[in-house]
C-alpha cells in the first residue's frame, strides 16, 4: 500500500485548502496504435501505476516515430485518462535543462568549467566554511561542491524567492564535506547554476530557458513559470497527494499549489512527457550543447542512488545493453523520468503523486524506462 508523507501535503496546505476527493476509481489501461506490440512495457507500467499515483504514461520510441502507453487518470474527478501531452511539473528534470545552459556558455567560451564560482559570482560562496575560490562550476553541476541543502518543511508557497534567497538559505548550513571529497544531492547548487546563468546571459533564468532550450526545439508546452505563477495550465495531468485504503483512494489535488520560484532552475518547470523526451533525446542526440561539452556533461562520479551522475545527467544501465542519459524529477503531485540513448532510443513517464516509498522490484520508475528503451530498438 503507497502512503504519502504527511508532510509533503502540509506544504500544500499552507498556501491554499485543496478537496480531498475519496473515489473508487475503475483504472483502465490503453496504448495507442503504435504501441500494441509493446504488452511487456505495458505490464511494467500497470505494476507502477498500481504501486503510485492515479495514473501513469509513458511515451517512447526512436527514429521510426513515438508510441505512448497510459494506465490510470490525469484527473480523478473526471476520471479522465493521462495522456502524454498533458501538462506536468518536472521538478528536478529542470536541472538538465540549467546545466545545457550553462555548457552551452562554456562552448562559446564565457564559462570555464574548471575556473572557481567565486570568479563568476563573487562573494556569493563564502563564510560559514564555504570558500567560492575552491569550488569549481564543474562541482556544482556535478553535485560534488558540498553545498548544504535549501530545502527544507515548512517552507510557504504564499511567497515568492530570488535565487540569491535559496543560496543564502542552503549556506546558512555548513558544508557537507569539503569540495571534491564525495557527492551530495543539493538543490542549492542548481541555484547557483541559475544565478550563474542569469549572470553570464544578463537575463533571467525564465528566458534562458526560453531562448537556449524551449523556442529552438520548439518545445511550445514547456515553461518556467514566473514567480507567483502557480497555475499549471491546461490542458494538464493532475498532480495528487494522498493515500490507498484497499480500492479507495483519497486524493488531494495539489496541481496549482507550488511556487515555481521555489525550485526556480533547481526544479520549477513546467513540461510534458512528449516535451521532455523531444528535449532529453535532442541533448544526448548533440543537437542542444556542442560536442565537446556534451562529453563533460557525460562523465560521471558515483553516486549511492544511480549509475552515475555526471553535469546535470544521470546515466541508466539497460539490461539489454549499453546505457541511457536524463534526470528523475520527484516533487508535491509528480515523480517522472526521461531517459534517451545515443543511437535515437527515448523514454519519458510520469505517475501523478510523489512516490515517497520503495516500489517493488518489476515495477519502479526505472523499470518502465528500461523496459520502454529496450523495447523500441
């Protein structure tokens, strides 16, 4: 049985009161017409879907054209399926999208990866043990540069955040190791990227988004909403925090309750699963950075979670061989995935709650991206 934690839905609740909806939902599976060689991923997704939110889609293929596979709702009241082209939020995918960014920047020379953040944004990392002159940009990307975490419970969505007030707030903390020593996932170094980013183009991180990534892959779903913006749009996948009780489950609807200004370039984009896999397959295809510098991005460090992370990139091993590149994003409402591989294979799913336990084997979220690429060779 899949239980939320309590206190992921009182960050919700602190900004607005959300109905709580107690259905028994009649859950179907679908796959479009292109996808009905595809049962062995299906069953994946149904085994995730009965482990997760209200729903779950995935959209994969490669060079011949896409095929998506649902099971569940996008909205529960209206026991409306999820589909792939409905609006999610990406959380953490959004970290892809800031380190493109920056390397970006690094092949047309206005960045160094291996030159100290304090070069850039001086007097940002320094004080309470941190010294900016010894931590590199590439640490940060890398989540090697020990910044403390900014993220924290009872944080209020009933205001909005600079990226300077996110730093501050993660630096507040000491250092969890010292620069270069081990690896730590820190929303904090995403928003240094950000700032960095907003310090090298002169724009805001939104626009960079827009103008580097969103607009030149044609990516007309996807956005960084501005601050204060909590509304998700439409059409979208709602995104639910609750629990099961045998074949009744109680959601509450938690779409529009998250400040974008929160996660900023850490995780506050909104996209879909079709956007995302046409941004992570274009990335890792060396159609968003230049050569050169998509090779940094994948070189990796070990990690207690996945295969390797590397800048802005987590690499996925395939049990039918070789290994596929993206980002995981996992926030109030949504845990998603993309994943594509070199030769033209790609995988995006989402379920539409925040899975905040351990799913069996056979039906994790790197399972239904596994069984999706090995399936569309």
């Amino acid at each position: 049985m899949f239980r939320q934690s309590t206190k992921r839905v009182a960050f919700a609740a602190t900004a607005i009161a959300v109905a709580t909806v107690a259905a028994i939902v009649p859950w179907s599976a679908q796959a479009d017409g292109r996808a009905d060689d595809h049962s062995d991923t299906l069953r994946v997704l149904i085994g995730h879907h009965n482990h997760a939110g209200p729903g779950a889609v995935v959209v994969a293929g490669n060079g011949a054209g896409p095929w998506h596979l649902w099971a569940g709702a996008g909205n529960v009241p209206q026991n409306k399926p999820i589909g792939p082209a409905d609006r999610i939020r990406i959380a953490s995918q959004t970290k892809t999208m800031t380190a493109a960014i920056v390397l970006q920047l690094v092949g047309e020379g206005k960045i160094d990866l291996d030159s100290p953040i304090e070069r850039y944004l001086p007097g940002l990392v320094q004080g309470n043990g941190y010294d900016g002159n010894k931590i590199s940009v590439r640490q940060i990307l890398q989540q090697t540069a020990g910044l403390a975490e900014f993220v924290k419970g009872g944080d209020s969505i009933n205001r909005t955040y600079t990226l300077e007030q996110l730093v501050r707030a993660g630096l507040s903390n000491p250092p969890a190791f010292a620069p270069g020593t081990s690896w730590g996932y820190s929303n904090t170094n995403y928003a240094v990227a950000g700032m960095l980013v907003e310090r090298i183009t002169g724009t805001s991180v939104n626009a960079a988004i827009a103008d580097r990534i969103t607009v030149p892959l044609g990516l007309s779903q996807t956005r960084l909403p501005a601050p204060g913006d909590h509304t998700i749009g439409a059409p979208a996948t709602h995104g639910y925090s609750g629990f099961q009780n045998g074949s009744i489950f109680f959601w509450q609807d938690v779409s529009n309750s998250f400040e974008p200004s929160y996660l900023s370039s850490a995780g506050g984009v909104v996209s879909t699963p079709e956007d995302m896999a046409k941004f992570v397959s274009a990335l890792v295809a060396g159609k968003v950075v230049p050569q050169a510098q998509l090779a940094e991005m994948r070189k990796i460090v070990p990690t207690p979670y996945w295969d390797g992370y590397g800048l802005g990139l987590t690499r996925l091993e395939l049990p039918c061989g070789g290994e596929a590149w993206g980002h995981y994003g996992d926030w109030l409402g949504y845990s998603s995935g993309t994943m594509a591989t070199a030769d033209g294979r790609y995988a995006s799913m989402v379920t539409n709650t925040r899975v905040a336990t351990a799913l069996p084997e056979g039906s994790t979220r790197d399972n239904v991206l596994e069984s999706a690429l090995c399936g569309s060779g």
